[in-house]
C-alpha cells in the first residue's frame, strides 16, 4: 500500500479540464512540496510539476497545488497526448523516506 | 541539457552482486542530490535511495527493503553515481531509474531512461 494515495483511475474529454489528487499526511504532503510525474507506456517518467513550478518544456496547461495534507495536479485543456500515468511523490520525514503514490492511470476519450 | 544515463543492468542471479552506474552531464554535478527509483514492470514507482550533494554533506538515506544489501556513492569529480547492490533477490527485479534531485534531493527533476535488472536462478 502507497504512502500516497492516488485514483486509480481519471478520464477526460479533449478540451476538458481535470484534476489529479495526491494524499498524505502532515509529516509529507503537508510539509514538503509535491512532485508529479507523468509516465507513458514502455518510457522513462518525466517530471511536469514541482510544488506550483512547472519545469521547462511543459506546457502551461499543467498547473500544481495543495491544500493542508492534498496536492493536485490540474491539466486544463487536456489534449490526446496527455494520456498516460501520473505519479506523485514527495518526502516524508518522519520516515526519513521519499513517498510515492500508486499512480493515477489518465484516459483521454 | 541535462542528461543521465544508467548501465550496468542485466541478468543476475539470486545472492549476487552487481553496480550499476549513472553518467549525469549539462549540470553541475557537484551541486545535486542523486536519487534511485526502481519500478517492476507494469508496476508503480518505488524509491530506493538518495545521496545528497556535498551541501548536505553527501548523506545517503535506502529504503527499508533494501538497506544493508545497497549502497549509494557519487564520484564527483566525473559526474558518475553508483547503485551498488548486493545479496541481490528475486523481488529486486526491476528497472532502475537515475533521478537528479533539487534541495535537500526529494524535489526529483531528471530522470534516466532506466536499466533493467533481473534477478533470476
């Protein structure tokens, strides 16, 4: 079981806007800022959101966020090519770790 | 450009040993924290360890699954990071990903395009 918990599951249709949650507890979520992932099939993760950074080459239709123990991730616009899993993952210190979540599988119909 | 790439990967059997290495070039080095995540195929990601910059005094903290078998240490001087593991298991099976990390290292922000490891008899 994930120290993070994501959805299993997410889908959206082309234009539309989703969201993404990520949820810890205070000793990670809700003291450290908030990576995401995005990860197609048969490749290597890449990040597109750290904290409310968005990291260069991203398009700015991602956006990140947290509220208290949840983080989010929002792709507003979503476009066929934003199908794929989505990690979060953060430190938690308390267990003196980097905390994953099981990762969100995003279907664009 | 930042660029990382793992070897090393392969075929091992159950109880062996093997390294794998990171080549990280188009960043300063010396200044990030390296971190390895593994994932088994069709599976989630699942962090394995990091070792801090030298701003952190090069500090390495492993998981619980594999701390004592593994080992993390960095040459500085050409950009190479280094996953020893040891007492290897089946459950170690997995692709290991280099990841170059901002701060105190968990603020992961480039990845390598992975080696596959199989730990099988």
């Amino acid at each position: 079981q994930s120290a993070l918990t994501q959805e299993a599951s997410v889908s959206g249709t082309v234009g539309q806007k989703v969201t993404l949650s990520c949820t810890g507890n205070r000793d990670n979520v809700g003291s450290y800022a908030v990576g995401w992932f995005q990860q197609f099939s048969h490749g290597a993760p890449k990040t597109v959101m750290m904290g409310d950074s968005l990291p260069s080459g991203i398009p700015d239709r991602f956006s990140g966020s947290k509220s208290g123990t949840t983080a989010s991730l929002t792709i507003s616009g979503l476009q066929p090519e934003d199908e794929a899993d989505y990690y979060c993952s953060t430190w938690d210190y308390s267990l003196a770790v980097q905390v994953f979540g099981g990762g969100t599988k995003l279907t664009v119909l | 450009e930042v660029q990382l790439v793992e070897s090393g990967g392969g075929l091992v059997q159950p109880g062996r040993s093997l390294r794998l290495s990171c080549a990280a070039s188009g960043f300063g080095f010396n200044d990030y924290s390296m971190t390895w995540v593994r994932q088994v195929p069709g599976k989630g990601l699942e962090w394995v360890g990091v070792i801090r910059s030298n701003i952190f005094i090069g500090t390495t903290e492993y998981a619980a699954s594999v701390k004592g078998r593994f080992t993390i240490s960095r040459a500085d001087s050409i950009g190479i990071v280094y996953l020893h593991m040891s007492n290897l298991k089946t459950e170690d099976t997995a692709v290991y990903y280099c990841v170059r990390g901002g701060g105190d290292g968990y603020r992961l922000d480039s990845w390598g395009q992975g080696t596959l490891v199989t730990v099988s008899p």
